[in-house]
C-alpha cells in the first residue's frame, strides 16, 4: 500500500525554524504507521523556502522509507534538480572536490551535498564550501574568518560526537535579505545520545532532551576531558559569534527537542514523543556584512 503526502507551500521562515512546523506535520504523518512506500504530491508548492527545502530532502533521506515525488511544478522542476533534490550530490573522499564544485562559485546556492563524516578530506571540503559561498555573496571580507570558524567547528562536532555515518551541507544566497542561509545536518545518534553513550550530565538530563541541547550550547563536551570542556561542541561559541556578534540566528533541531536563539531571544523546546529528527540539523542564517564592532578575537579565546 502507497500512501500520498501533500508537501505545502512554504515560502516563508518567519522566525528562524519556523518552516519546520511543516516539516513536523510530514514527520508525524509518516512515522505513525509502518508503511515504507510513499508518494510526495508537490502539486501544491510555488516556492520552497531554503530552511524547507533542505530539511526535507535530508528527511527524505535519512527516514529509511521508499519516497516518490510526483507533479513537480514546471516552473520550480529546473530549481529542483539543480539543487539535488532528489538524490544529494555525493562528495567520496576520492572526489576532486574543487572540480565538482567550482562551477557553483556563480550561482547563489550550493545544491543539497551528502559527504561521508569518516573521511579525511573534510578540512578541504569545509575550506572549498566556504570559498563559494564568499565569492557567490560578495560578502564583506571580514566574513571570511567569522564563517571558516563556525564552519570548522560545526563540521568537526558533527565528526568527532555525531556517531553519524553521513554529513549534508546546503546555502543558499538571499540578496534582497543580504544573508546566506545554511543548512548543516548528520544522521547520527542526536546529541542526547551522545551525552547517554558517554554517561555524561545524566543527573541532570534526566531523559529530557531539552536539557541535553543546553547543555550543548553552553559549552558542556561529551568527552571528559579538562580542555575541552569550554570547548564543547564547538555550538556555543559558533552560536555567540553569530547572533551576538554578526546579528545572525541560530536553529538546531536533534530528536525531540529543538533550540533557537535571535534577536528576539533564546529558547529550549521539548518535543511530543511522536516527533522525531533523525539525527541532528542547524539552520542558520548569515548577515554577509559584519557590524563596525564586531570583535572576531572575543568569541574565540
């Protein structure tokens, strides 16, 4: 039996992460019953928003079910596979990535990019991601330490704690917003249950996945080890260096619970027990012009 999903429109992320009440809608619908065969109408959609479009092609990658998408919109089909979404572009640890992605460097996205999180080249691949999304926004050039620090951090957390087999990167360039919006997930055991493998902090998590996420951006590893615990997963000072300093916004989603930090404030969300990510997910959203103030030295002592 095949059951038919009608993806919405959503273009339009009101307060960070908001499309994903969407999202949640799709993941509630789909994880309710055991079916595998799936059909995704798109007959309904004029626009995907980024923090849509990424998150639901990373879903339709890690739920393990068999996902058909029928009546793309002839206007948005081109878009579509040009941003890969059926099927992520693969980054092997034996591809020439400069080649592969070179041809990016004018557009104003990178397509949906599925990389192992077990391969040595990372560093290469983070620096190369990066010099296109510069050079596609014509960013101010002091971005550029600002974006290789969160980066390589966030990209290092999703190795070294993830336990995850697979890394997705996706940007998009929004020049009337003048910001990049970027997608960064792994399909591994969630950050709670990093903190469970490691028996760290379960007195005080007890269970609650929220409090697991808080613990994460404030800095507490899941290794005990005495330098790296300010350290943490690299997600608090990514995150101060973002909102505080770039006026950006931060997103992360990782099992049930999910955390948003902006202008408007910071908060820690315990999810129904019927609402799961598989993994972890940051969405974030990038000024490409750095305020006069901005101090990169502050957030990285």
């Amino acid at each position: 039996m095949v059951d038919t999903i009608k993806i919405p429109n959503v273009d339009k992320d009101g307060r960070i992460g908001s499309a994903f009440n969407h999202l949640f809608r799709l993941i509630f619908q789909m994880d309710e019953t055991e079916r595998d065969n799936w059909i995704w109408d798109l007959g309904q959609t004029s626009f995907f928003h980024p923090f849509f479009l990424a998150p639901l092609v990373i879903y339709k990658q890690v739920c393990q079910k068999n996902i058909r998408c029928i009546n793309k919109p002839s206007h948005i089909s081109n878009y579509l596979d040009l941003v890969c979404f059926d099927e992520p572009l693969f980054i092997a640890e034996d591809t020439d990535i400069k080649a592969k992605l070179e041809t990016y460097t004018t557009k104003t996205y990178l397509p949906v990019c599925r990389f192992s999180l077990r391969q040595e080249n990372l560093d290469g691949l983070q620096s190369i991601l990066q010099r296109i999304m510069e050079k596609q926004s014509n960013a101010d050039r002091r971005i550029v330490s600002p974006l290789s620090y969160m980066l390589g951090e966030l990209v290092d957390n999703m190795k070294e704690h993830s336990c995850g087999c697979y890394g997705y990167i996706f940007s998009q360039y929004l020049k009337k917003e003048g910001c990049i919006d970027l997608v960064l997930a792994d399909d591994g055991i969630t950050i709670f249950g990093s903190y469970a493998k490691f028996g760290l902090y379960q007195d005080k998590i007890q269970g609650d996945e929220s409090i697991a996420l808080r613990l994460a951006n404030e800095g507490k590893s899941t290794k005990n080890l005495p330098n790296t615990e300010n350290r943490g997963y690299g997600i608090s000072s990514s995150k101060q260096m973002l909102v505080d300093g770039l006026n950006g916004s931060f997103f992360m989603l990782s099992g049930s619970a999910f955390h948003r930090h902006d202008a408007k404030g910071s908060e820690y969300v315990q999810l129904p027990d019927n609402i799961n990510w598989h993994g972890t997910i940051i969405l974030m959203r990038i000024p490409v012009c750095v305020p006069k103030e901005f101090d990169y030295a502050k957030y990285t002592q």
